[in-house]
C-alpha cells in the first residue's frame, strides 16, 4: 500500500490540497471498479481516493507470461496487439478498453456537471505502479450513511418503512431528472451507491454512465450490479438503455427497502430462474403482493400507489414503464398527494 499512498500524496500535493496532518487509510471493503482510500484528518474523513486499476482482468501469472516492459498504458497496449503469446490478447484489451473508459467517463461527467456527483479535486490519468496502470483521481467524501446502512437503522428505530420508501422515491426522482437533462443513464444504481445525506440522497460512482448522444458502449458489455440491473443490462445490451433501466434498479431498491428482500437474488441465486425479470413479473400480483403488504396495518392508499409504481418501474419490456421523465414525474406528484 505504501507505493499508492506515495502517489495520492504526489496528486494531493500538486494541487495544494495535502496537509502534514493528513493520515491516508485503505477502503478493505468491496468498492466496484476501483481500489479506494480514505484520506482523514485525525478521524475525520475529508477526501477519497480512487485507483482504477487498468489491468483488472489480468492476473499476476498472466502479465508475467507477457512479459511486457512499457512506460504507459497506451506503450502497453501497442506491445500487446503485437503478441505472438497463446493468450486471448484480444480479450485482455477489451478489459483495459473498459477499465480505461470507465475512468475517463468518471472524470468527464465530475468536471462537466456540478452538485450532481462528489466534488472532483485532482486526478491523473496515467500511474504506474509494480507493472501494472491506473487512473488516479482525489473527490470529496461525501458526509452520510450508505442506503444499505441507512435502511438498517430505519428498520432498528421502527420508523414507517412505507413513508420512508416514498419519500426516498420522491427525493432520488429529483437526481433522476438531473440525469435525464445531461442525457445520462447511470447503469449502475444499487445501495451501496446511494448515500444518504442530511439533505438528499446522492448517488456515487459514476464510471458506468451513459451518454445519450454517444454510442461508445459495445455489444455484450453487461454492466452494473447483477441485483440491480434492469433486463437489458442482464443481457449484456448495456448500449441500449434508457433513463428507465435506472428506473429498474430504482424499483428493486424500494421493493428492498420495503421488504428486505431483494427480488432479482430470490430469483437468480434461490431459484436459479434463467429469466429472473420475466419470474418477478409473473409473481408479482402473488408472493410478491403478499410479501409487500406484510408490514402495513392497513393498505394506505399510498401504500397501494407506492406497489403499482414499483410494478410499473420493474416490467420487462421498457414500453411498459413510464415513457419518459414527466410521465415518471407525474405519477410521483400522485403519489405524494395519495390520489
């Protein structure tokens, strides 16, 4: 760890941002597409950073197989497409191409949109560490729990979980509107994702974004999380969505919240169905109705309105869901004045 914490102080410095009383503490816990860091101040967390490591789908034995000395990621690539090893050369450059994107895409929508995203500090493009490549990038941290976290102390503190629900809905609508102004799609929405702050929920990494008027995503790419993602995702037509494929994965989380229960794991892991999304559809005005309800004393008005919009949020084919953000946004008025 030493090696990374060097190079964060080299970027923190550069931009005047790197103090004497600064400790650096390595993120043990998962964190999707990159290695993080805790930059603290005693115990106070001000700053994270983030290594995208470029060579992610490469394994030790593999890169040492290669045999490959380079200056650069992109020196790298150029040596490798002239191979002559038995490796899938072609396979470890659309792992690089996607690692590489993902950072690069991370940057551009940090720097072009303000309040949507954590606060960028610093980044560099371009790190090399051992014999592998990274993107190095410093972002605010953000002050607030995960939703994964935050569910647990509502449910602890037996706070209406219906209520809760709606007005998480109501208050992530607004960020999804957000998106649909810039013309993106998030691709990656799910708990660990979300922190909820004492003003709204912010959703975090960014690498997975779509641009609406780009079309840079290939076919087969199945990006996001596999409990969270929408059909078209699952498929592996991650270049085919749209604002409500956030949707989806938005209507799985309250479902969750609701229930506790994640839909898409019931069916993917405990049932083992080859067509999760077509199985929660065919259930839905059963066990899953059922399951729903369990927790309300009587079925509200609202609560009825929160299960039809989820239903709607979570249909297979994106003809079904809500067609575009207002029609979205209508329905959320509705609910909000319980007609």
């Amino acid at each position: 760890m030493e090696e990374f914490n060097k190079e964060i102080i080299q970027l923190m410095c550069e931009t005047n941002i790197w103090k004497e009383s600064y400790n650096i503490e390595f993120n043990s816990k998962p964190s999707g597409q990159s290695l993080t860091f805790f930059i603290k101040e005693n115990e106070e967390k001000l700053y994270i950073a983030k290594l995208f490591n470029y060579m992610q789908g490469l394994s030790d034995d593999r890169l040492e197989c290669l045999g490959i000395e380079a200056e650069t990621i992109e020196e790298f690539e150029n040596k490798l497409s002239d191979n002559t090893t038995t490796l899938n050369v072609e396979e470890i450059l659309e792992c690089i191409y996607l690692s590489k994107r993902s950072f690069n895409r991370y940057i551009e929508v940090c720097v072009n949109t303000e309040g949507l995203f954590p606060k960028l500090y610093a980044f560099k493009n371009n790190i090399k560490i051992g014999k592998r490549f990274y993107g190095l990038l410093i972002e605010e941290f953000v002050k607030g729990l995960s939703l994964t976290d935050e569910i647990k102390i509502v449910k602890r503190n037996e706070i209406d979980i219906y209520d809760y629900a709606i007005d998480f809905l109501v208050k992530i609508s607004n960020t999804i509107k957000r998106y649909t102004d810039y013309g993106f799609v998030h691709r990656d929405i799910s708990p660990d994702n979300i922190i909820v702050t004492s003003n709204k929920p912010v959703i975090i990494d960014p690498g997975f974004i779509k641009i609406i008027d780009r079309n840079s995503t290939r076919l087969g790419y199945m990006l996001g999380k596999d409990y969270y993602a929408s059909p078209e995702q699952y498929k592996g037509l991650a270049v085919n969505v749209d604002f409500s494929s956030d949707l989806y994965s938005i209507g799985i989380i309250l479902y969750e919240i609701v229930t506790g229960k994640n839909l898409l794991y019931r069916y993917m892991v405990i049932e083992k169905s080859s067509n999760p999304h077509e199985e929660i559809i065919k259930n839905f005005d059963r066990t899953i109705e059922d399951e729903f309800f369990k927790f309300a004393e009587q079925e509200t008005t609202k609560n009825i309105l929160l299960f039809n919009m989820i239903k709607k949020m979570l249909q297979v084919d994106r003809k079904l869901r809500f067609y575009d953000i207002n029609a979205f946004n209508d329905a959320i008025s509705l609910l909000k004045g319980g007609r």
